[in-house]
C-alpha cells in the first residue's frame, strides 16, 4: 500500500496490504461476550450448575435477610443524625443564652492565662497561615444516604434473582 507522498508502508520488512490483514482477522477473530453484573451479587454462590437450586434461595434469602437488616441500622443512623442536625440549628432560648453566658464568663474567670496564651498561638499560626479545619457532619449524612441507596439497589437486585428461582 502506498501512502499519498509516494512511501510504501511496510510492517517488520513486509509490504502492508489491507485485504490480506482483513481476511486474517475474518479468519482468526473469536468473539467475547461481556460478562454480566459484578462478583459481589452472588453472595458466595460462584457457579448456577455446580449448586442446587434450594441452597441458592436459602443463599439469597440469607442475603436478602441480610441487607434489610443493614438497611433498617443505617436508616436509623441518618434519622438520628438528621435529628442532631434539626437540634443543631435550632435556635437557644432567652433562658438557654443566659446560662452558656454565666458558664463562659465562669470559664473565662477560671482560666485567665490559659485563654491568653491560646489566644497568643492562634495569632502567631493566623500570621503565618495556619488551615482552618471543615465540618463533616453534612457530609457523613450524605455517605450514609448514599450507603442506604446502594443497599436499596442490592436489596432490588437479589429479590429479583430470589423471584426467577
């Protein structure tokens, strides 16, 4: 084969000829489906031939019994940390306000040198670029929300496989 400039193209010394390389791969090519799913939604059972079909329901009903549980403690975490977060950000009381005032005035009483030479440190790190540290609290929520999704998916996907049996 040449190319427009006149060259002929050659691979490891031998002319290039398309035709030829075509028919080669028509002759030698050997399809490879894809394979389904991911390894972790069998829950242990490798092969549908080599196990009978009753220990595969109980398998997959173990697991299914397994992945609700873990469902109903993560849905209990995020409604507690959603509980917290409501609490959070809930305004104080007059009352409220009045006692955190006399607590931090006591504090501040107490301890007199301690807050000076805290204060002292943080000026010296503001000055030569100290970080300041991010709240996880928000994000941890949206993990656990995540988790509980993938969890839902997975709880899906194996009352399907428990369904075709």
């Amino acid at each position: 084969m040449r190319l427009p400039n006149g060259e002929v193209i050659r691979h490891e010394g031998r002319v290039y000829d398309p035709a030829k390389a075509r028919d080669y791969y028509l002759r030698t090519r050997k399809l490879k489906g894809r394979k389904k799913g991911s390894a972790d939604d069998t829950a242990g059972v490798r092969t549908t031939a080599a196990v009978p079909s009753a220990q595969r329901k109980q398998a997959l009903q173990k697991r299914v019994q397994g992945l609700e549980t873990k469902l109903k403690e993560l849905d209990k975490l995020i409604a507690e940390k959603e509980k917290a977060a409501k609490e959070a950000a809930k305004p104080d009381s007059a009352s409220e306000k009045a006692k955190k005032a006399r607590e931090s005035k006591k504090y501040r009483d107490k301890h007199k040198s301690e807050i000076k030479s805290k204060a002292k440190k943080a000026a010296d790190k503001a000055g030569s670029g100290g970080s300041s540290k991010t709240s996880t609290k928000g994000k941890s929520l949206k993990d656990l929300k995540m988790l509980a999704t993938k969890v839902r998916g997975q709880i899906q996907t194996a009352k399907a496989k428990l369904g075709s049996l």
